[in-house]
DNA sequence: GTGAATTGTCTCTTACAAAAGACACATGTA
DNA sequence: TACATGTGTCTTTTGTAAGAGACAATTCAC
C-alpha cells in the first residue's frame, strides 16, 4: 500500500520485534501503546524511556505526554520527569465499575470467598481476547500465590480459560491462541484439539481443575459466570497448593460453583 | 496557563479563541472529549448522539470510536450502539490505584471512617486544577446525602477546597477560580479576598467547616492529609446535617484530624 | 576538567488523518 | 404513499499533525 519504493528510512534501532514501527502512525495509536506499556511496566518511566519502549519519535512522545498530563490521564512523579496514570483514569475506572454491575458484584464476591477460604481468589473475564485477572484477592497463606489485577496470561494455561471459551467457534478459538500460547510454562506443548477437547469438557461439566500449568505448585479451580443470554461472561476462581486433599478441593468447587451461580443471577 | 478543556463551562480566557468552530481538530483531543463526556453523563450513550456532544464530525467519531473499542478503552453496550468506559481503562484505574499509596490508604480510611460514625465520608484531591471527590462512601442515614465519586465541585463551594489551596500564591488561587466558581448555589457571591482568607484561616486551625454551602441542609468537615514534602496532597471529610450539634460536630473534627494525620503518614 | 548521553523545546516539511459528503438502509409518522 | 430522522460505511479532499533534526541545558562518567 504505501511502500512504493520499497526500502524507505528504516530506523536502525528495535533489533527486538516491534512490528508496530514503521513511518507515520496516528497520534491516538501512539498513546494507545504508551497506556499500555504503562500499564506492563507498572511504573513511572521517564519521557526518554518511554519514547523508546513504544518506538516513537522523542519529540511526538513529548507533545503526546504533554496532551495526556494536562488532560490528567497522565501524572508526572515526584521530579518532574517521570510520568505513570493519572487520577483521571482512576475515575473513569471507577465509572465502568459503577456501569457494570458483574464487576461490581464479582469483586465482591471474591473478597468475601477469599476471606472465607483463606485461599486466594481471582475474577476473570476476557478482555479483547485475552484472558485477564480482573480482580483478585489474596488469601491468608504464608507463601504468597502471585496473582495481580490486570495480568494477562495465555489463555491454555488456565482452568478459567477453558471456560471463557465455552460455546466458540473452532475457528474463533483458534484465532484466539497463538503458538506461544499453547507452550506450557513447564515445557510441554498443548494441542488445539485436546485444548478446544477440554474446554468442551468444561461446558458440560461446569467447573474445571488444571494442576500445575501456570506454575509446578499450585491447582486452579474455575466456574463460570453466566451472562443473562446465557454466555460465560467471567469465572470465578481459586489458586490452591497443588497437594490439596480430594476432598478438600471438591469442597471447595461445591462453594465456588455457588457463589459463581449467584453472581450469573442478575440484580 | 491551563487550556485544553473544551467541555460544558469555558474559564474566562479571552473572547479571541472561539474553539467552538468546527476548524479541525487533532484526533487525540477528540478522544479526551469524548472520555470526558462519557464521564459528565454516567451511562452509555449512542455514537450519534456522542458525535452531537463533543460537537465532533459524525464520521470522525465513528473511526474513533471504533479505535477505542478495538483497544478496549470503550466498550459497546449491549444492542451495539450505544458506547460506554471498558475494561482497559478499569485496568488503568487499578494500576493507578496500586502505584498511589496514599490514594489506597486514603480509600480505606474513609471506608472505616464513615462506618464507624454512620456518615457520609470522603477523600478530595486537586485534579488539574478542579477539586474532586475520589473517594466517598455513604453513611447509614435514611437520607441519602448526594456524593458522588469523580464529582467535581467549584473549590469555593467545599470546606475541602479550602484546605487544598493553603500555602498556594494568591495570583495561582485566583486562576484556579473563575467568575462563576465564587457564585454560590444559594445566590450569595463569594469575594476572592474572602475566599483567598479562609483559606489561610483553615491552613492555620487545621480543619475546616463550611455550612449550606452547596446545599442548604448539610455542613461540611474536613482535615487536610499532608504530603512529606508538607503540602496538602487530599482531604478527608464528614458531610452532616447542617443541624448536627456542636458537641457532635466537635467530637467527629476531633476523629477527623486524627485519621487525617494518620493517613499524613507514610507507609 | 572534558566528552558523552539525556532532557526539554523549537522549527519546518509533507505524508496523511480529519472532515465533508454521498450513499444505502433502516426506522418512525403524517 | 411520501417525508423526515437516525445509523453505519464508503470515497475524496485538504488542512495540519507527526516526524526529523537542530538546539541549549542538563546530567553523568571518568
């Protein structure tokens, strides 16, 4: 489309694969990417910095960051070169919770099981495809089981992904996990036929337990959330100690399934 | 000095710029209005009728809005024209929350504060310029007293807004206040010198109370929560009957200023 | 000290995004 | 039936914003 002459001036630098260099891009796309390498490097960066991590041009980055310090979207820390989110998001943010009554609800009930269980809790859902933790809650053991709001992980590497993709097309699914996704952390390789295998499996039992994908050390117990037209709209999860007893872990089903049952009921 | 808010009330800059005409406008800005109008209104809203408010091209709004959806800063409201907050910009708002001690510590403070005292309680902070409520949880009273988080309010109107200015130059106060900000809602017109001398008042006694001023049925306390550096970063505050007596009132500004000087603390 | 690297601001050019407008297709309503 | 009103997607045009680069003022490294 563009590259009449083929070799034009391509920046020497970014030897790491950014595809998203290239001449001339929008100022909206520019600060799309700028929100979200905040939001991966979760905290403030300096202009400079910031304007090599998206592959911008130093004095867009400026001009950019200025519109989105002054708008309040952005702050400036403490020494004045430095920026992270600013107050302004924390309010829009504020409002999609006050509009959503799932999330609302669902944090809710997080809390209250994690601080029930003593396990750590999590409320997932998906976000532009991926699998996000869209609220968790730790639970009371001494060893922490990681787990922030707002990380992302591929979607075969989680029991509540098996359930978000309930009632997808293959070829949905499909587009929806890459190759990268599907290399367990531990090294094994998932098929796409045993992972749409299992996540049809999942429907129909309406539950699922992974052990140690994420991690060697832990077991995540899932259930979905129905939405009003009857699609998973969220899980409900707990992170346990892989070695957790049987019993224990069906025990611990039963209530997740109640509670996740009580959130699918609108009001 | 500060511009680039092209929203409902214009600060008195000069009668030269009249931003209003449809000239063209940088994409960036255009999403900043957006995000802000979706702000005032609270709910989804209609693509057209989002194009009318920000008094933005129709076809412009469309492209832009579809950005913003596809990177999940909006999201479509069910039926699928009406747009609203989505969960990126949620995300955000966590982000933020987890890189801003004071704003966690402040939440829970005020959480337990209007628990313990079954009133209205709030955290305020200066956003660009304009005092807002980012933080508020109801008190127990059967008459629900009107608070709403990411509110913003004319500094003059606010016990808050007095502490929040102390230790500001005169000439920075008086362009932080329009013309209309010194008009109260009951009618009365507030002298900038006035204004500007409560403010060294409540930065002296330590707290600040306001009575009828934005309603005529409510009294308003506040404390201030300093930063290390040793300004005043937020407020909390008690919205109370305007009736409530003077022992009561006493005892809450008591408890107040003790939770405030807490939250003044770092760590 | 001296030189390299980073920061923030500025100017100028042209590639390209914002805007205008036409279009097709729904609605509602006289 | 015509006649307005709203919606979503095109294409075309042109005003301007993104980007390159130069600059002084810093900081840092030695």
């Amino acid at each position: 489309m563009q590259d009449s002459n083929g070799i034009t001036d391509q920046p020497v630098l970014g030897p790491a694969a950014d595809k998203t260099s290239g001449s001339r891009e929008k100022g909206l796309n520019r600060v799309l990417e700028i929100l979200e390498f905040l939001h991966v490097t979760q905290r403030a960066i300096g202009i400079g910095d910031l304007a090599k991590g998206v592959n911008a041009p130093r004095s867009t980055t400026y001009t950019l960051v200025r519109s989105l310090v002054d708008a309040g979207l952005l702050e400036m820390e403490g020494d004045g070169n430095r920026v992270y989110f600013g107050k302004k998001l924390y309010l829009y943010g504020m409002d999609y919770v006050r509009g959503n009554d799932l999330l609302r609800r669902g944090r809710q009930e997080v809390d209250n099981l994690s601080r029930e269980t003593g396990e750590t809790s999590e409320l997932c859902m998906l976000q532009s495809g991926r699998y996000t933790i869209v609220h968790s809650s730790p639970g009371t053991r001494p060893f922490r089981i990681s787990s922030a709001t707002g990380l992302q992980i591929p979607l075969p590497w989680t029991a509540s992904g098996r359930l978000l993709l309930a009632g997808l097309e293959r070829a949905t699914i499909r587009d929806m996990v890459s190759e990268s996704d599907l290399l367990l952390p531990d090294g094994r390789r998932l098929q796409l036929d045993d992972f749409i295998a299992d996540i049809a499996t999942a429907r129909t039992t309406g539950y699922c337990i992974t052990s140690g994908l994420v991690d060697a050390y832990t077991k995540c117990l899932a259930a979905p959330v129905f939405s009003a037209a009857g699609n998973v709209e969220a899980t409900m999860c707990l992170v346990v100690p892989i070695d957790t007893a049987k019993e224990k872990t069906d025990e611990l089903v039963a209530l997740l399934r109640e509670r996740a049952a009580r959130l699918s009921i609108p009001g």
